[in-house]
C-alpha cells in the first residue's frame, strides 16, 4: 500500500513538472507595413505635390524651393540616378531617383530636420537620413573630381591671382581661408570625442575659396576635441605649401607691382591661422600704426554623416556657379558681399540674413609666435605696398570704419591719415 501511493505520488509531481514546462502560446499583434500616412506619398507628398506643381508653374518659385532651375535639376538628376536607383519589388515601388535628389535639395537648402521633412514627403524618418547621405556621397563622387578639385597648375594659380588683384586690389593672392566649426548632434558611443571648448559637439571644416566666391579646397571632419589650430596642421594644404617640392606648382615669388622685392604667392586668412611666407594675416589688434591698421582692413576684406553632406554642398555649389547661364538665379548679385566702386566700401549681401548664427562658430585666433623672419618680412612688403603703389581708390581707410579718403578718421578724428603725413 505505502509502495503504491509513494509511485502514484511521483507520477502526480513529474506530471505537474510537464505541465510547468510547457510554454503558454504567444500571440502577436498584427503590424502594419507602414503608417497609412506615409502610403498615401504618391498622392499627397510633397515631390509628387509642390514640387511637380512649381516646375510647371512657378519658375521663379521653383528655384527658390530648390535654388536652381527645373532644368539643372533634371541635368542633375541623370548624372546621379545610376548612383541612387532603387529595383521596385513585387510588393511595392522603389522611391524614383527625382524624389531622392529633391528631398535632398530641401534638405541642403533649408537645414530641415529629418522629422521635418519625413511629414512633408510622407517617407519614413530613417528613410529621410538615409537617402540623404546616400545622394550627398552620389553628388560628390560625380561632380567632385571636376569642381571640386585644388588647382595643380602654375598657370591655374596666376590667374587666380590675377582675379583677386582685379576684384580685391590684393596681388599675388591665391586664395582666401577660413575655418568654422559645425555643430553636430552627439554621435552615439562617441564619448568626449566631438566635445569643445565651448561646450558643443562639432567638426571642424577648412574652406579655400576663390575672387569669385568658389571653393577649390576643403578639408572637414576633425574632431572637435581638438584645437582649431590642429585642423590646419594635419591638413593636406599645408602640408603641400610647406613642402619644398612644391607639389601644387604654386609660381615663384615676384614683385608686388611697383616694387622691386619678389614676394611669395599667398593665401589670406584672419588671426585663426598662424603667419607664414605663404600666409598672410593681419596684424594683432594692439598698438597698431596707421599703415597696420589699413593693411589689417585691406587682408581682412578678402573674400562621418556631417562631412558628406558638407562635401556635397560646396560641390554642388561650385557646380551650380560654373554654369554662367544660371549662376545669378542660383546666386543673385546682391547675395554676396560687393564692393561700392564710388566709395571703397564693402556692401555686406543678403545671405548675411540667411544664415542662422547658431550653426557655426569660429575658430580661435592662433597663438603661435614663431612665425619666421621671412613671413614677417612678407607681410611688411604687403603692407607697404597696401599705404603707397596698392592705395586703394587713392582713399585711405581706417581698419575701423568706412574708407575716409583725405580727411580724419571718424572713429578717431585726432588721428592723421598716412596720405596726410606723406603730403607734409
């Protein structure tokens, strides 16, 4: 009896211990393929509505959507669409090669978040940040190699020279620089890797550009954790101005016109960049002489995911500009800072009002002082040349106002100007 009842208590336990081990059945709510919303783009979303609608009707409102012309962007679509084709599938059809590069217009155009724009074109928010990316590398890889490309050739550089000598009165100048770093969202897992000085996460971009406002050298993407002087050090340029093969072929020095010193062909940039015989910056801001401050106004006047959008911007930049037939549709006269011809004095352009304040800093002045004694001398032959044979519309001006011709300074009226003290 005890044997029967201890062997019916086993079955009942191991029984039980089954009964446990036996999974419940999971059931799934059914998920949709995608927002109903968002399958509805080919009806109501933005490239098959505002879009088809300004290229039909509205030319002036198209370029302003897209800051060019239908037709460029029609050009530009057949030379990436190799590049951004998508294969429709049996169950749906793949986002056509036009609606990728005009969301990436709008993207590039107005700085519009990926969340933003999601709602306008009704595609998906990771759908938006990827076709961005994957149109910006198409942009660059394509037209990247033809206008985007740092000139090579002796002749190349003296016309660019001339160009700058013609426009900003500054001879034996090839080119103007100028650094910016960019405010990024924190990458994730990044750590300190993007973090600042200023307490922002940001990259750092180097831009050369020429007399007419196109870029022919970038260089983008260091990190910023480190100093702004760093981004210059390692970057390819310098490293080909200091070489002493001369890899760019930049053209001997020569005399500034009038004078009989040969002078090295240079770039300007502000305090960010440190003197050098191929870099000319102003003078620091203390206990300047006249004939400082006017050839500090004089130089000063010169003209991951984030890299690759900056990238394809300046190329589609330079690309849009070297077309003369659209150029001031996509780039007004009065966009760009111009100088009065009457007056000497530099009308600021209206993309001074489109740019938002927030999106870029600059970079901090160099605290380098062991420039050589021949860039110093460099610098005195410029500004020598800036206070008699370069004398700018034969007026003198003061670093810190308008151009004042003959008479006093109107920051200070006390103060004689350099024509003044030669006339004595």
């Amino acid at each position: 009896m005890v044997s029967g009842a201890k062997e019916k208590q086993k079955q009942i336990i191991l029984l039980m211990m089954m009964m446990l081990d036996e999974e419940l059945p999971v059931t799934y709510a059914k998920r949709m393929w995608a927002q109903q919303w968002l399958l509805r783009r080919e009806e109501t979303g933005g490239f098959h509505t505002i879009f088809q609608e300004l290229a039909a009707e509205d030319t002036p409102g198209f370029s302003k959507y897209t800051r060019m012309l239908y037709p460029k962007c029609v050009a530009l679509t057949e030379l990436i669409a190799p590049y951004i084709n998508k294969e429709d599938t049996c169950t749906r059809s793949s986002i056509s090669a036009s609606e990728r590069l005009a969301l990436t217009l709008r993207f590039l155009t107005t700085g519009e978040s990926c969340q933003s724009l999601s709602f306008q074109f009704r595609i998906g928010k990771a759908t938006v940040s990827g076709i961005v990316t994957e149109v910006c590398d198409a942009i660059y890889n394509v037209l990247g190699k033809d206008f985007l490309q740092t000139p090579q050739q002796a002749k190349t550089w003296s016309e660019i020279a001339e160009l700058f000598h013609l426009r900003w009165n500054i001879p034996n100048n090839i080119g103007a620089i100028d650094g910016k770093r960019i405010l990024i969202q924190k990458p994730a897992y990044a750590g300190s890797h993007f973090h600042d000085y200023e307490g922002n996460e940001s990259i750092i971009a180097l831009v050369v550009s020429g007399p007419d406002y196109e870029c022919f050298y970038v260089d983008v993407g260091t990190n910023g954790r480190n100093q702004d002087g760093h981004a210059w050090g390692r970057c390819f340029l310098k490293k080909a101005l200091d070489s002493p093969d001369n890899p760019l072929n930049v053209p001997p020095p020569r005399p500034l016109p009038g004078r009989v010193t040969p002078v090295p062909f240079v770039l300007t940039g502000d305090e960010a960049f440190g003197l050098a015989k191929y870099m000319l910056r102003p003078y620091p801001s203390r206990n300047l002489t006249v004939e400082q401050r006017i050839a500090n106004y004089r130089i000063s006047r010169a003209p991951y995911k984030v890299k690759r959008i900056t990238l394809a911007a300046l190329t589609l930049h330079n690309w849009l500009r070297a077309d003369t037939s659209t150029r001031n549709i996509y780039c007004p006269p009065t966009l760009s800072d111009r100088e009065d011809p009457e007056t000497a004095e530099i009308i600021p352009g209206s993309w001074r009002d489109d740019i938002p304040a927030d999106s870029f800093l600059d970079l901090q002045p160099s605290v380098s002082r062991n420039c050589s004694s021949e860039a110093k001398n460099m610098r005195e032959e410029f500004t020598q040349w800036f206070n008699n044979e370069g004398i700018c519309h034969g007026k003198d001006i003061c670093a810190d106002c308008k151009p004042i011709g003959h008479t006093k300074c109107m920051i200070n009226p006390f103060m004689i100007t350099s024509r003044e003290v030669m006339n004595m």
